[in-house]
C-alpha cells in the first residue's frame, strides 16, 4: 500500500510539475517497478524495459500489453490492476524505439522485429503461452505476433488496432522517413493535445489526460528530442509501410476486438486528398470488416467511447474485458 501511495504521489507531481525533458522518461513514474531485458539486435547491443506484475493469487494465465505508437506502459496502468486482481500475469514491455527502451539510430524497425523482440522477452521469462493485448500500433504488433508466433499464443485481444485498412491502397502518399522526421521535430504537447482531442476523444478533453501529453511531449523537450523525433519517424514508416490487413484471415487464435466506435484514426488523413480523408479511420465498419474476416473473431463495440477506451471509461472497459477474457478460457 504504501509503495503505491508513493507511486501516486509522484504522478500527481508529475502531472502538476511536468515531466522533465528525457528521451528515455528518466523521471515519469511507472505504476510498477520497471526491469530491463539487454539482448543482441542487429549487431548492436539493445534493451527492452519492461514491468512484470505479479497477481497475489495466480490463474496460471499471463496477460502481454502492447503500447501504440503515441502510449508507453504507463498509459496501461488502469487495466493492469483489475488483470492482476483477477489472477493474470501481467507483462508490460515498452519496444525498441519507445518510451525507455533502446532508440538504437540504424535500428530497421519492423513488427515482425518488434514481435520477435517480445517473444524473446517472454522466452527469458518463461512465458510459454500468453494472452496478447494490443492497442493502437500495438494492436497491428499483436497480430503479427499472433501470425508468426500462433502456437505460442493462448488469445489476442485487439483494442482499436490502427491498421485495419491499408491507407496507402485508400489513397494517402507515401512520405519518407526524411519527411516524417521533419514533422516529428514540430512536435510539442500543444500539438499532440490537439491532435488526440480531436481523433482519439471526439472532440472531447479532460484533465487527467493531461499526463500522458506531458508523458509524450518530455521526450520531445530538450538534449535527446532529435533521437526520439528520430524513432517516431521510422515507427511511422514501418506502420504505413507493413499493412496487417491483408493478412487477418490467417489468424488462428482466439480473437477478441473491443472497438470504441468514435475513434478516427487514420495515419496520413493529412496527405490524402480531401475526398479520400473523409473515408479513412471509419471504425464502426473497419471494426465489423475485421471481425468477419478473422476466424471465429468476437467483437465487442463502445458506441460513445474513442480511440482509447481503456482511458476513457476504464470501469466499464474492464468489466468488458474479464467478461471477455473468462470465454477464452472456458473454450480451452
């Protein structure tokens, strides 16, 4: 009790101080204790920063989260207390390229590489056969996960996945990383306030989401913010670049979509033409066009909720969830 009291005394100073600028979130509290995995990557000697979170009374499931793009573990933290009170595992990796893991400049990222990373993470700890729980990019990482690693996967859990459609096919330019990179210099907590308010909240702001702009935009700030705008250009490059979604109707495992229905995001709407932006990021029918395509696939939708459920309505998206994560195991 008391190390969680501790926990929340430095968000909340966090929240009122801000964040100080680190590419590697030096001093922005995690809700738990924060291990490091080293490892060998494309010559170069890498890490992966993780949380591993212990349930009082095991079920004997483990539960992997993976982070989108613009998140990092933290931003997990409402649904990994109701995963552990209930008996799972929970792992939380930040990946190579995010948050406090490794930036290594030369890095080729890719999902196939990133979900290769985290079953070598899973591996060191013994974890055979896991849930994986991905939003946002995470989702799109947690479907290549579920292709290449399908024995070795218990269920998937896809949280607003970006990747349901391919953009490039729908009409958005491509842009090089070059490009990319000189728009992630121009990034700052006003612009990331803006842009999350209107696709990830409706139009809709609250204070306490506050925290994880200030989560994002410290890396930005300061001696290192080159090194993450760096990062972030190859992420968006390796998300518009490797489409998932021609590939959905291979997936051979357990699969659950809990999809908030007012979400519109869409990587690249900016460089479409206007006629074509209009139609990207239609969740309520990417959504159900994806569910009919996996094999057996469930999908559970949140008329009133966005991008990020889990943040927006943590209570009502956590019942969802266990309700949910209880099938999967009674059809074992």
């Amino acid at each position: 009790m008391t190390a969680r009291l501790a926990v929340l005394a430095a968000a909340l100073f966090a929240i009122a101080a801000g964040a100080r600028a680190d590419p590697y979130l030096a001093d922005f509290p995690y809700p738990h204790d924060v291990k490091r995995f080293d490892f060998r990557s494309q010559k170069a000697a890498v890490w992966m920063d993780y949380m591993d979170v212990a349930p009082q009374k095991p079920n004997g499931r483990t539960v992997v989260l993976l982070h989108g793009k613009n998140f990092c573990g933290p931003t997990w933290e409402s649904v990994i207390e109701p995963l552990v009170a209930a008996g799972y595992r929970v792992i939380v990796p930040d990946q190579i390229g995010f948050c406090r893991s490794a930036k290594p400049a030369g890095y080729q990222m890719s999902l196939h590489q990133l979900a290769t990373n985290t079953h070598a993470l899973l591996a060191s700890l013994g974890i055979k056969k896991p849930i994986v729980m991905g939003h946002s990019m995470g989702g799109m990482l947690g479907m290549r996960y579920a292709l290449t690693y399908p024995e070795d996967t218990a269920a998937l859990v896809l949280v607003n996945p970006i990747g349901l459609e391919d953009w490039t096919a729908k009409g958005v330019p491509p842009a090089t990383i070059d490009t990319l990179y000189a728009k992630e210099l121009e990034t700052d907590a006003d612009s990331i306030r803006a842009y999350q308010r209107k696709i990830y909240y409706h139009g809709n702001w609250r204070p306490t989401y506050d925290r994880w702009v200030d989560m994002l935009a410290s890396m930005y700030r300061g001696e290192g913010g080159d090194q993450v705008a760096w990062a972030q250009a190859r992420a968006t490059d390796m998300i518009q670049s490797q489409p998932v979604i021609h590939e959905i109707g291979n997936i051979a495992v357990p699969t659950l979509l809990l999809i908030g229905e007012r979400d519109r995001t869409a990587l690249g709407r900016d460089r479409a033409k206007p006629e074509d932006a209009a139609k990207l990021g239609n969740y309520p029918v990417l959504a159900r066009e994806a569910a009919a395509k996996i094999p057996g696939a469930t999908l559970v939708t949140f008329e009133d909720l966005g991008h990020s459920p889990h943040i927006e309505a943590p209570e009502e998206f956590n019942a969802t969830l266990l309700k949910s994560l209880d099938t999967f195991i009674g059809k074992d």
